[in-house]
C-alpha cells in the first residue's frame, strides 16, 4: 500500500501511478512535463498552487489505493 504525505515528490507520485495526473490538473498544476515541477514536492506544489496539501493528499492515497 502506497503512502503519500506532504514531503513526497510529485515526479514519484506519477512514476508510481500515472493515472493521478488529473488530480493535479485540478489544481492548476498544468506544467507536469516540467523537470521543475516534477521535483517539487505535495506541500510545495499546493503552496504555489494555493490548495490546502491535506485534501490533495488524501485524493492521491484515496486514488491510489483505492485501484
């Protein structure tokens, strides 16, 4: 069972289910091609993104390990 948290870097989340791509779009996280952003972590993409990292985490673990 895979766990993400806040410090968990974005490029891994989507190595590890690329299927979670949406759920960043939602966000407005429109550049996940981009080295940069692949390497930020949840809580620092939510922070430019102004989205609270707790609810983002819990639909990536909900997503995730709900297949």
């Amino acid at each position: 069972m895979t766990q993400i948290t806040k410090d968990t870097i974005i490029g891994d989340i989507l190595n590890i289910d690329s299927s979670t791509a949406p759920l960043f779009l939602e966000i407005g996280m429109h550049c996940l091609g981009c080295p940069a952003s692949r390497g930020e972590t949840v809580e620092q993409a939510c922070l430019v993104h102004g989205v609270n990292p707790d609810e983002l985490i819990a639909k990536l673990n909900a997503h995730i390990n709900g297949k």
